[in-house]
C-alpha cells in the first residue's frame, strides 16, 4: 500500500508531514510506500535527507507583489496535478495527505481526480487558502489548534503531529547533555531566544538588549538565524554567557537547555514549547493578520505561555527575566502546558490514514 504527501514552503508544513511519515514506517509501511510532493524550497532538500521519495513540482503560491508569475500560475497548477495523478495511477497511492502550501491545490485536485481519499491537516489557527477550499471534499480534517474550526468546521483538533524525540522528551534526563552540547553551566540559568530557521531581526535585538546588559546574571543561548548569525557572533565574542548560534537541527537541545524561551508564535514552535512545557514568552510576527497570534491562543489559554506585541520591547524583556526568577511561576506553566499537552498526534492520524487507505 502506498500513501502520497503534500507539504511545501515552510517547516510549518513539511516538518509535521514527516512526523506522520515516520508513523507511517513505525507502523509497518517502508519508506518506499510514501510518496512526498512539493516544491523547490526546504522539502526539496529535507524530505530526501529523511529518505522518502520525493516528485518535486514547478508551482507556487501567489506572489503578493505584482508579478508575471502569477498569471502562469494556473497552468501550473493544472500541470502538477497531472503529473500527481499520473503518479497516483502508476503507482497505485490509495490516500493523499495535505498538509497546506502551494502544493495542496493540486494534490486535492489529483486526489478528486483519482477517487482516492482525501485527508487535511492544518497546522495553523488561521487555515491557509488551500486547505479551506479543499475541505468540502476531504474524508477528514484534523488541526492543530481549536480556533482554526471557526474556518474548518468538520475539523477535527489533534494538535500538530511532532517527531518522536517530542514525544519522549523528558527535560530533567536531557538537560546535562544538552547543557554540556552547548557550553552552558549545567547550574545556570538558561533564557532561549529564537526566532524560526531563518531567525527574527527584532527578536535579535532584543537578544542584543539583554546579553549587552552589564547587570544580566544569567545565561543567553541565542539561535539567531544564519542570515544574522556573523555579525551576532562577532559582537557576543565580547561578552561573557551568551551562546549563539546561526540553527539548531534538534531544537528539543535547545528547550531542555532553556529555563525560559523567547520566541516568535509559529504554530511549530507554540506547539513544540508545549510539547516540552516550556515556559514561553511569545512574540507572534506582527504581519500575517494576526495568524500567530491565534497559534498561541490554546497554550496561553491553558497558562503555558505569555503573548507580548512585538513593539512592546520592555515588557518582553522584563517578563522574561521575572519568569527566570520565579521558580514557582514557571513550575506552574510546566505543570499546566504538560497536562493539556497533545500526545500520540503522528500515530493518530497515521493510523487512520492506513484505515481510509485500506477501506479505499
């Protein structure tokens, strides 16, 4: 039995398609059974670094700006799903699996196309453009955070499906060697600070603030982004506990290090600071009509994480360095963000992907 995937564009897509994907192997499928679809950004590289198949498609979002690109835009949406129906048919896919991005148009089309089931996950609160249009003729839709049925009714919430390191982690096991990985005191107090793989400028600055501060008496461990990371690197060489670093594969490193995060709101990071319990103060990106903002709903709901406007520089970082001090507080936002935490979420919808696929 074979299983098609779509995800594209961003981490927020392709990194919770491969969790289901590694279900899909721990439950019996090889890897040869599932078949990626995307684009030429990040999965182009990271999903046959995981070894899966990969078809890579020429199609794209709509640019924002004027641009003769889009008025190709329908021919190569009608292309790419030809040629995913054409791997459909030869290749005997009996279930699609979309996971938003610009190549969940086409997948869905190739899939009504094929008589195959149809299955939506939706990683943001705020769905994308795809993902709502292709809901009405979906077998199921699960997402990753309640808000995002408002727009997706027959929506089911599961949360959104992360690798298993997620799923085993235990901060107290893993602290002295993700302590020692980085270089940090294994007593110290640890403040994270990281804005998505490509980083976050304002969030760098306020990194800068805060490790700059000649009466800061705790430890910095700052993922700045590799565009930013030469210039932060020369100016941390100049002072004392504050570690930088330009990405970090295995973030769960990174929040078993950290006492207290400082991060933006994507809905990857509001639902891994959950899965790990990390005390978060969240920054949501101030463009995107708030969509961030919505991710944290759930974990601020629960009193797992503090949401600051982003021009709010002062309070971010003085809530920041009050939660690094309150031990009581941040045990508190542990205890509840581990308690409301989803769990078996890549199980979950692997497991009924196998159902409708066999049942198809």
């Amino acid at each position: 039995m074979k299983v098609g995937i779509a995800a594209a564009g961003s981490g927020g897509h392709v990194f919770p398609a491969l969790a289901v994907a590694d279900a899909l192997v721990e439950g019996g499928l090889s890897k040869e059974d599932i078949v990626f679809f995307g684009g030429d950004r990040m999965e182009a590289t990271t999903v046959p670094d995981a070894g899966y198949p990969f078809v890579q498609l020429d199609v794209h979002g709509i640019r924002r700006s004027i641009s003769t690109d889009n008025l190709t835009l329908p021919l190569k949406i009608r292309t790419a799903s030809r040629i995913i129906t054409d791997h459909i048919e030869s290749e005997s896919i009996r279930a699609m699996v979309v996971f938003g991005g610009y190549v969940s148009g086409p997948a869905g089309i190739a899939s009504r196309r094929t008589k195959i089931p149809l299955i939506i996950h939706e990683a943001n609160a705020v769905p994308g453009v795809a993902n709502r249009l292709l809901a009405p003729i979906a077998k199921t839709v699960y997402v990753a955070f309640a808000p995002a049925t408002s727009k997706l009714r027959r929506a089911t919430v599961v949360g959104n499906p992360l690798r298993s390191p997620f799923e085993t982690f235990d901060r107290t096991e893993l602290r002295p060697g993700a302590r020692a990985h980085y270089g940090i005191d294994p007593d110290a107090v640890v403040l994270g600070v990281f804005g998505g793989s490509l980083g976050a400028a304002a969030l760098n600055e306020i990194a800068e603030s805060i490790a700059t501060d000649p009466d800061r008496d705790f430890h910095l461990l700052h993922v700045t982004g590799a565009p930013h990371f030469d210039k932060l690197s020369h100016t941390a060489a100049s002072h004392g506990d504050w570690t930088v670093i330009p990405f970090e594969e295995e973030m769960v490193r990174l929040y078993a290090a950290s006492d207290v995060v400082i991060s933006r709101a994507g809905s990857m990071a509001v639902s891994e600071l959950h899965a790990t319990a990390t005390p978060a103060v969240l920054v949501p990106l101030p463009s995107g009509k708030g969509y961030q903002a919505r991710n944290a709903d759930d974990l601020v709901r629960v009193g797992g994480g503090i949401v600051i406007a982003q021009d709010h520089t002062d309070e971010i970082i003085a809530t920041a360095i009050d939660l690094l001090t309150d031990d009581v507080r941040r045990k508190a936002m542990t205890e509840t963000a581990s308690a409301s935490k989803h769990r078996g979420v890549a199980k979950t919808i692997a497991e009924h992907i196998v159902d409708v696929a066999n049942v198809g």
